[in-house]
C-alpha cells in the first residue's frame, strides 16, 4: 500500500509564540523549532525556522514529519532522496508546497515538474504521486477528510 505522507507522520514540535509587553504594547515573538517543546496537535500559533536542520531522509523512503495535526488541518515535512518516490494514490484534497530538489508530481496522470517555490493544489479523491529527481523537500497540507469545499472566488449571494 502507498505511504500517503499526510496519513503517516513522525511528530515535530516547536515553540509558540509568545506574548511580549513593552514600548507600544503587547508583540508576539516566536523562538526557533526544536523536536521536543510542545505538541503537534497545539491550538497555538507555532514557528519552525529551520526546515533544513528538521527534514528527515531515509533509505527506506519517507518519512514526514507532523509539523502540526489538530483534526481539522495537518501539515506535514517530507523528504525523498533521489530516485524515491511515493506511489500514486487517491486522497483527500491538498497541497503540496515544494522548498528544495526537483522531480514530478502526477495528478490523475498528468505530470508536473517541480521545483523550490512550487506549488500543487491537488482536488479532493484525486490520484497523486510524487517523484524525486534530485533529493526533494515538500511541505503538505489538508484540512479534514470530507472537509470544506474549495473557495471558488464567489460568496454566495453575490
């Protein structure tokens, strides 16, 4: 069976932010991510400043990292060295944010190259897989199975 990366994690964890007073009033600062602070399924806002020193490669393929998982939204780090890939497969619908590497990601068949900076909205129940031509780094994203509809730029009633 396919390793879908939003489905399979190893938890990350990192600090919140902080409240701070001072001079014009109440600031919010944020320290750097550490693996052991405070839980992924935090409801506070949390900062992880250096993904290269967290991503995580094996041998044995991926092996994402839960960056937070509340029921309602998770996201996730992930790295495949060279050559892996993760199998295509249908799941709910999200987003794949690409920080490091190039390779393809199919969706329904369709390749698209991928590269820093990319990013693939795959729809609800589509078949996505992702190959990694160099070592390649991704963030995904999805918000709860059966979850709210795609925002179409249209209100109701408007």
């Amino acid at each position: 069976m396919p390793v879908d990366p939003l489905q399979a994690t190893t938890a990350l964890t990192s600090h919140p932010i902080r409240k701070q007073s001072g001079g014009g009033g109440e600031r919010e600062s944020v320290a750097a991510a550490t693996h052991d602070e405070v839980s992924p399924t935090s409801t506070r806002a949390q900062l992880c400043t250096d993904w290269r020193s967290t991503v995580t490669f094996s041998d044995e393929g991926p092996t994402p990292l839960s960056l937070t998982d509340t029921g309602q939204f998770k996201v996730v780090l992930v790295g495949l060295k060279a050559g892996q890939s993760i199998p295509s497969h249908p799941s709910p619908a999200a987003m794949y944010h690409f920080l490091d590497g190039t390779g393809t990601i199919s969706v329904d068949g369709h390749l698209i190259t991928v590269q820093p900076g990319a990013t693939v909205i795959v729809p609800d129940g589509a078949h996505r897989g992702i190959e990694a031509e160099t070592d390649v780094v991704f963030l995904g994203a999805r918000g709860p199975e059966n979850g709210p509809k795609p925002f179409t730029g249209r209100q109701h009633g408007h």
